[in-house]
C-alpha cells in the first residue's frame, strides 16, 4: 500500500523537535535555493554565502512560520529573492548569471573526459545566460534553479502565466541558439 | 497565433516533467524549433549544479546547533518580555513607541474623556462547511491534461465562475487514485488554498482533515467546501480573479506535485 503525507505530518513524525523539524525541512529546500542563488550570482563562494544567509534567516523565523498565510515554498523563496536583493543593492554591482563549475563534487560516474567536458558546457551555458534581458535571467534562475511552475513565477514577479510561458520559451531557444553558434564557433 | 499557444504550453508541460525527474515525451510530429528547444532545456536540466556534500553538511550542522542552542536557552534564561520582544533594534524601537502611545492614549482617555466608551469590534471567524466525503465511481468530467503526479489526480470546480461580493463561493474537488494499490491519504482531504491570482499569495487556506482516507485503485473521492470570501483574519477579500492551489504530498520523503488537471479560476466582481 502505498501512503502519501503532508510536510506538516513529516515534520512531526520526524521529531518533536524543531531542529529536527528544521532539518527535515533542509534537506527539502537546500539543493532548490542553492541552484536559485547560483543562477544569479557569478561564483561558488557567493552562491554558498548567501544560501547559508538564507537558511539562517529561516531559522530565525522557522517557529513563527503560518502555513496559513504562505507554503513552505513561497516562503523559503521570498527570504532567498530578498537575500538577493539586499546582496545586488549592497555591493552595487550589476546582476550577472552564472552557473560555476564545481568540480569538487562531480558525478561519481564521471570519467575524467566527460567531467571536463561537462565543465566546458557548464562555462559555456554560464556566458549564453548573461545575454538575457533580466526578467528573462529571473525566470530561468526560478524555472530551472527554484522549480517553480509558470504559474508560481507569475505570481512572485507580478506576470500573467502566459506571459511567463511565453518569455520562458524564447528564452530557451535564445540560449540553445546562442549555445549552438559558440559550439560551433 | 494558436500553434505558438500550443507550442508554450507543451513546452512548459513537458520541461516541468523533466524538472520532477521524469521522461519527456516529444510527439514525432512536434515542430524542430519545439523539439530542440526541449532537447536543450533536458540538457539545462542535467547541468544544473548541486552543492557541495562539504557545505551542505557543515551549514545543516552549523544550522542545527544554532537551533538546539536557542531552545536549550529559552526556558531557563529568558524572561517573557524577551520572549515577546523582537531581535532587530528597528522593531525594538517600533514596539516601545506603541507601548508608548498606547500608555500615552489611555492616560488621555482616562483624564480627559472618562466617559468615552470604546467599541471593539471583534472579526468573525470564517465561516467553513464541509459535507463528508463521498466517492464516486464515475468520472465527472474529462480531462486532456496529463496527471500532474502518477499517484493522485485532482479536478476541482466551482458552482459559480463569478460571485457577487460576499457570497458563499461552492467548491468541489476531486481526488482519484491513479495507482494500481490502495493508496492511503493520511490527512485527507489535502490542504487546499485560495489564491489571490494579481500576486499568487494565499488569501484563505483550508487545513488538512485529521481523518486517513484509503482509496482503492481508480476509486474517487469527492470534498465539498463552502468559502465565505474571507480572509484568514476574517475581513472580506477584494474583488478579482482567484484560483485553487492543493499543497504537495510526500511518498517515501519525495515531494509529489499536486495541481488540478484543468485550472480552477472564479471571479468576485463588486456589488
């Protein structure tokens, strides 16, 4: 038989604990808000930094969260674009994208040729994605980094979710276009 | 116009599968431009970077501890007042100031206008009914759409798609077993939301049942809700365009996405 639970009912059944509630919720979120941040900063160490900053936000707040007013996702996400914000404003520096190589933790199948190789289509992507407009980058960072649907992005950046379906779109065939005239180059 | 609809929507269809790990299933009739750009975003997809098994240990460590540590203090050290005062200096001032005026107000009232009565007006709770849950053994209506997730479906709809202002909204939705075993809903029904659509933020949230509900392969069980169109404090909700939004599940610790076969939009327009 198989049984379907509620991240409420997880949290519960994990511990009576709120650190271990919180870890629950972790493991959960973690790889999310990583790759979210990792979309829009340049490098790993500030990728990392400002994720660190993120969940530490959260478990300053972690006890007062109401599932009523908000999901743990919508939640988790606003502290993270928040932290974004407040990391562009203070260092005044202009958005860039990037998704660095973090060859310290390849794929354990990985031969060398293909880790390279993939290191090499990863820095390639990294510059095809600092050609898009911003909300273009925006969308793609909460689409392939956040794992939002369409309909989610719409609402955290004030859309319609056509008009996040049409922008994500080109913006794909913008970057395979891009991805391909640089392979080929 | 139309086949560029239809293209963004498989698209968006078919890379929200390759997101949750599954196959994409590209049709051989599907246009190049479409059929490389998902090729592509599966490539996108792959590339997606993951952190580092050091940083996630130490931060979930670092984290942890943090945690423990305050709720080891909590009860031995910490006043009530520190309890209820907030950490940031900005809402320290914040709340002292309030103190103030309130302490202010009342010596006021009380020295110069002792008579005045004041007149609290407390919100209403919501008003929620439920009718038990019922299943069915036939479908209602058909649906296109893929299954959001291979465990459950769930098809919602509304008795209205425009209500007046304050009138009770009549929802129905239904969950079907898309498995080949019983399959158990611990708290059944899930958590439902409504959503406000001009900034996806939930206006109402209706909390899981405390019942288990075991559903039999393909059997459907149907909830009906009533929603007075107020918010969680219990203040009517604004005029728009709303929708339903079903909180994810987990199977074995994995999130399953729980979305509506089909949409469930309705309006509230003025009196």
């Amino acid at each position: 038989m198989l049984t379907l639970l509620t991240l409420a009912e997880i949290v519960e059944k994990v511990g009576s604990s709120a650190a271990e509630s919180f870890a629950a919720f972790y493991e959960q979120y973690l790889p999310k808000v990583y790759r979210y941040i990792n979309y829009r900063v340049s490098d790993v160490p500030t990728s990392e930094d400002l994720t660190s900053m993120v969940f530490e936000k959260a478990l300053n707040k972690f006890k007062s969260f109401d599932s009523r007013k908000a999901g743990f996702s919508t939640w988790i996400f606003t502290i993270a674009r928040n932290t974004l914000i407040d990391h562009f404003r203070s260092r005044r520096q202009t958005e860039t994208v990037g998704l660095e190589t973090v060859m310290d933790n390849p794929s354990p199948l990985d031969s060398p040729e293909e880790e390279a190789e993939r290191a090499e289509e990863i820095s390639l992507l990294n510059s095809c994605l600092s050609g898009l407009s911003a909300p273009e980058k925006e969308i793609i960072s909460l689409k392939f980094g956040a794992e939002m649907t369409n309909r989610q992005i719409a609402g955290v950046l004030s859309l319609t979710e056509s008009n996040v379906g049409v922008i994500l779109y080109r913006a794909v065939r913008k970057l395979r276009d891009n991805f391909r005239g640089r392979q080929d180059g | 116009m139309a086949r560029a609809y239809e293209e963004e929507r498989v698209f968006a269809e078919q890379l929200d599968k390759a997101l949750a790990g599954q196959a994409m299933q590209i049709s051989p009739g599907a246009a190049d431009d479409l059929r490389t750009a998902l090729e592509f975003s599966q490539r996108m997809v792959n590339l997606r970077p993951d952190p580092r098994l050091q940083f996630r240990t130490v931060l979930k460590v670092n984290l942890i501890q943090q945690l423990k540590e305050k709720e080891e203090r909590q009860p031995s050290g910490r006043s009530w007042f520190w309890s209820v005062m907030p950490r940031e200096p900005i809402w320290q001032a914040t709340l002292v100031l309030a103190i103030m005026l309130v302490v202010g107000g009342v010596i006021w009232g009380t020295l110069f206008h002792p008579f005045t009565t004041n007149v609290v007006k407390v919100p209403t709770a919501p008003t929620v009914t439920s009718t038990a849950p019922a299943p069915t053994a036939a479908a209602t209506t058909a649906s296109t759409a893929a299954p959001a997730n291979p465990y459950l479906a769930a098809q919602g709809s509304t008795d209205k798609p425009v209500y007046q202002s304050g009138e009770p909204v009549k929802i129905e939705i239904s969950w079907q077993n898309l498995t080949s075993q019983d399959l158990t809903i611990n708290e059944f029904p899930p958590i439902v939301s409504l959503m406000e659509t001009s900034d996806a933020q939930p206006v109402y949230t209706f909390a899981a049942g405390k019942s288990s509900r075991i559903l039999t392969p393909g059997q459907k069980a149907v909830f009906s809700y009533t929603w007075d169109q107020r918010d969680a404090q219990g203040n009517l909700v604004a005029p728009g365009r709303y929708y339903l939004e079903l909180e994810e599940l987990y199977y074995n610790g994995q999130a399953v996405k729980m979305d509506f076969s089909q949409p469930v939009n309705f309006d509230i327009s003025i009196k």
